[in-house]
C-alpha cells in the first residue's frame, strides 16, 4: 500500500470503528517509515473529528462513536511511545474526571484521545470522582488544566462543588478548570466559574491549548 492509501484506510476503519484493521495499518504505515506525527494528524485524529460531527448532525449515535473511539486508542497505544521518541513535547498535563455522581464516561475518553493526539499529558481518575480526590490529585500531579465531566444534569451541580473544594485547598488559581458534558454550556460554565468550556472533544483540545497559552504569557510578561 502507498502512504496515501494507508492514510485514507486509517480514516475509513476508524469512522466505523475497525479496531483490528486500524491497528493493523497502524503497523504498516511505520513499516513504510511514515511518521507517527502523520498517521495521527493527517488520519486518526480527522476521522474521529468527523465521528463527532456526524453525532452532533444525528447520523451517529453513542455506540458509533464508542467503537471508534476504541479503534483509534489502540493505534494510539502503539504511536504513544513513538510520538515520545519523535519529541513531540507534551503541551501540558490535563487532568481529567467525570464528577461524582455521574458514570458516564464515553464523551470523556473520547476528550482524553483527542487531548492525548494533540500532545497532552492526560490523568484520567475515572468516574465518580469526588471535590476531594481531584484536590489530592492537584497536588499530586501539579496539572495545568483540571477538566469536570457531567453527562446528567442532576450532576452539573458537583462543578461549583469541586471549585470550592479547590478555593478551601488554596489550589484554585494554581490550575486552569474546564468543563463539558452534553448538557453543560457556556452560560453555565460562567455562572459556575469556570476558566473554560468546550462542547466537544475537538473543541476542548483547541480551548485548553487557547487558556494554557495564555496563562504562560501573563505569568512570563
């Protein structure tokens, strides 16, 4: 296969979530000397934007982007170390939790793809997280950015939760907050106090590298 047909079947298999195949291109465009930067950016991470905006348009469902979001993990398994070796510097450290009484996980792992394609450090503690565990987490890992995930409403409530158990912890002002979810908006983010809000995986990776940036120019002005 050419370079060019590696790229196109690593977008097709992932849009339909071919876990095998995906993995297996994966190994063949390196056979070809293609760079891990290219698989990554020119194929998976395109096909997994386009996932979510054929969610968003109602031609894909939950299931849909599930599967493709497995299919791209496990090429990034192999490209993570590579990417390393590249010296692709880690944009940051992005810490990551759907917040406690929510399980719902998949719109959060698709974020932590994407965040982890574009050069990010990511620290997923899970679901169920509760204001303290993110707070022992903060000042274990020392992240840039602390993203809170609410898939039901009934949990949104936790983000104003979490954000004063980091005023009570004196770590607020030490980490930029994100939050997301599918009934979250900006509005609310706001009214929450929020540094930032992105209402899909694509738009996180674009908003968080948007606050990180200018957090280091106002601390080095």
């Amino acid at each position: 296969m050419t370079p060019e047909e590696i790229l196109r079947g690593l977008y097709d298999e992932t849009l339909v979530g071919n876990g095998p195949r995906v993995l297996e291109l994966t190994h063949e465009g390196l056979g070809l000397q293609m760079q891990p930067q290219q698989l990554l950016f020119d194929a998976l991470i395109p096909s997994l934007e386009e996932v979510g905006a054929r969610f968003e348009r109602g031609d894909f469902f939950v299931p849909e982007m599930l599967i493709a979001g497995r299919a791209m993990a496990g090429a990034m398994e192999v490209l993570r170390p590579l990417l390393a070796d590249t010296g692709v510097a880690t944009v940051g450290t992005f810490l990551m939790g759907t917040v406690k009484g929510d399980v719902h996980d998949i719109g959060k792992n698709l974020v932590n793809i994407m965040l982890e394609g574009a050069g990010f450090e990511v620290i997923d503690l899970g679901v169920q997280v509760a204001p303290e565990t993110f707070v022992r987490a903060v000042e274990e890992h020392q992240p840039d950015v602390v993203g809170f995930s609410a898939f039901l409403t009934t949990t949104m409530p936790m983000f104003k939760a979490n954000l004063n158990a980091f005023e009570k912890a004196g770590i607020r002002d030490q980490v930029i907050v994100m939050v997301g979810g599918a009934p979250v908006t900006q509005e609310y983010a706001d009214a929450v106090g929020a540094d930032g809000y992105a209402s899909d995986a694509s738009a996180c990776v674009k908003r968080a590298k948007e606050l990180l940036n200018q957090r280091r120019a106002t601390v080095s002005a």
